[in-house]
C-alpha cells in the first residue's frame, strides 16, 4: 500500500487529478447539487431570467426600529440596484428588464420567462397597501413573460397580512419569498447588524411555506466571527427550515458600509477562492437533497467592491465545487441529517434529476 503524504505537492496534484477523472467518468454535466438553472427550465419549459426591481423600501435596520446604517455587509442602496434612486419608477425597470430578457430570446431563438425579483431593502416592511401597490407591476405581464415574483424580506418584518397578499399572488403565479439568515448564530446575528434570531427566521420561513410560497433562504460564508464549522451550522439550520431555495455567497467588504470600517481598521479577512469552495462544499453537503440552490457564489459592481479580488469566474466556483464534491465522494444531501423535504419541495418538485 503506498501511503502519500496530503502535504505533498504530488499528491495534491494527483488527488486533483482523481476528482477531475471522477467528474468525466460521471457525466461533466453531473453537478452533485441542485441549480436553479436546471429547475427553472424543468419547471417553466424554457430559460428564466431575473428582473430585478428597486421598490424604495427600507427596513428595521436602516430606520431606527432595530438600529441605524444597516446590516454591516450592506450598502445604501439596500443590497439592490438602486434604480428608483436615479428616477426611475417600477414599472419603467420592469419594462426595460423585460425588454433585455426579450433580446435574449431573439438571440436564443425561443421563449424565455421572467422572475420580477423585488430586490432591495425588506418589502413586506411597509403598508398592506403599499405592498398591493408595489404588487401591481407585475400584473399586465402575468400569463405572459413574468413566470415569477420574488420578494426580498427578513425573517421579522412579516405581518400575516402580508403574507395573505402574497398567498393571493401565488394563486395566479408563483410566489417566492427571500430571507437573510446569513449566519446560524443568535449573537453573530447581533454582531453583524441583523437583529433578528435564528427561530424567527425558522418561524418566518414555516409560515410563509404553509401559504403555498416557495420560501429563499441566504446565507454568507466567512463572516467576521464565523468560521468552517460555522458555515455548517447555518447549512444544517436551512436544511431543518422550510425553506425550499438557497442563496449562498462569500462575505464581499462594499464601500460605503459599516464593514469598510472594520476591513480598514483591519478586523476583517475574507476569503480566498480555494478556501470558500472547501467551505461551500461542506455547506452542500449539509442541505436537504431537494432543497434549490439558486447561487453559489456573490459579485460585485467593481466599483463598489474593496474585497476580494477573486480573478475567477462564477463557472470557476461551479465547476470546483463540483470537482471537491466528486473527490470526496458526496453530493448535496451527503451530510443532511433532515429527512423531510421542505413543504413547497414536496408541493412543486419537478423532474430535474438525471
Ligand atoms: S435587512 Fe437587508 S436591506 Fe436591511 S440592512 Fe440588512 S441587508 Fe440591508
């Protein structure tokens, strides 16, 4: 038996080497976890693409119910596009983003759907009336090009009468629900400015799936206090959630946020490429077999980003992961220790295995 030392440079290359033939022997286009990409098109027929949509809201966070300048890895704009800002009304950037996804289908050559994806700030944090307003856009495009609404929110701003609005949408298109849990820690969850615990987002994403709506969870890996084991618990506390989609990228310093100070003062480090991708593949192998995951990984306008400079691509982190899983062995699931699937799973899984 040969025995290769993991330090060495040639095992580490040979042990490359394996995980690389693991994938072609198994299909190159076995991921071993669940994108999006695959489900959309398994479950509306054709490519889907995201709107996203600034309805100038605000949240707890920013306006002084929970505390002020936000969560300390979000920028003024609300970790959105800022669009309402610069003048222009909701129905005006449904309109262009439903005009680019059309040019995309002329050059594809086939029908592609739209997500109205209302992005920035929490949106069910404001009027009933408001919410039906904001809802509205959407309306003359149902049945049509948008397939799907997505709704930005957080686990402590969602009154029932919220949810009733939304459950009423979801009768006519489906209906998704994003919420921040970022971090499987109740003290973490102070520290970066959240203000909400573990269980309301448990609570949140429960009562949300009970209305039919397929409920998004995020998650940031290496926050500032977090760490490998970390990223594992908030990994197993989604899999134990109702929640159906999950979002997950690395912690990303942004200007103009309280993170810029503590990265300038030196109290933060973020991660390289190689060591989110061992982390993201721990936190694969710790979700729900059927749960969606919808990213794997963050960007940045270049120039709101101060760290880190990854010269790598989206494809880089897919397909390494991939490559981690397949050396390993495991796949999504591998780890989980929740056997039910997430409700709106249950309700709405489509075909996409294979
Ligand atoms: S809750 Fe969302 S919008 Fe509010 S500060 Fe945090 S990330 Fe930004």
């Amino acid at each position: 038996m040969i025995y290769l030392r993991p330090e060495s440079i040639t095992t580490k290359r040979l042990m490359s080497l394996l995980g690389i033939l693991g994938v072609i022997i198994s299909g190159t286009m076995e991921l071993r976890f669940q994108p999006l990409g695959r489900w959309l098109e398994g479950h509306f027929g054709s490519p889907t693409y995201r709107v996203a949509l600034d309805a100038g809201s605000t949240c707890p966070n920013r306006d002084g119910s929970k505390g002020f300048g936000g969560c300390v890895y979000c920028d003024v704009e609300g970790s959105g596009t800022g669009a309402l800002r610069t003048g222009q009304d909701l129905s005006e950037q449904l309109e262009q983003g439903l005009k680019r996804v059309s040019r995309r289908q002329q050059h594809a050559g086939g029908a592609h759907g739209a997500i109205a994806y209302f992005q920035s700030y929490s949106n069910t944090y404001v009027e009933t009336a408001r919410l039906k307003e904001v809802l509205r856009v959407v309306e003359p495009h149902l049945g049509g090009q948008v397939v799907a609404v997505s709704v930005a929110s957080r686990p402590d701003t969602l009154p029932d009468e919220c949810l009733d609005i939304l459950e009423e949408l979801s009768q006519r298109v489906e209906v998704w629900l994003e919420l921040g849990l970022e971090a499987a820690d109740d003290d973490l969850l102070i520290k970066i400015g959240r203000m909400h615990t573990v269980d309301e987002f448990y609570e949140a994403s429960e009562r949300a799936a009970a209305r039919g709506i397929g409920v998004v969870g995020h998650a940031i890996l290496g926050l500032p206090g977090d760490d490998r084991e970390g990223a594992q618990r908030t990994a197993e506390v989604l899999a134990a959630s109702q929640v159906w989609g999950v979002k997950v990228h690395h912690l990303m310093v942004l200007k103009r946020t309280i993170l810029e100070g503590w990265w300038r003062q030196g109290d933060v480090e973020t991660l390289s490429p190689e060591v989110y991708v061992e982390w993201l593949a721990d936190f694969i192998e710790r979700l729900h077999p059927d749960q969606i995951v919808h990213r794997v990984t963050g960007e940045s306008p270049p120039e709101k980003l101060l760290a880190p400079h990854w010269e790598v691509s989206k494809n880089w982190v897919r397909e390494q992961l991939t490559r981690t899983l397949a050396l390993r062995g495991t796949e999504q699931g591998s780890k989980c220790t929740t056997k039910a699937p997430p409700l709106f799973a249950r309700e709405s899984r489509p075909p996409i295995r294979g």
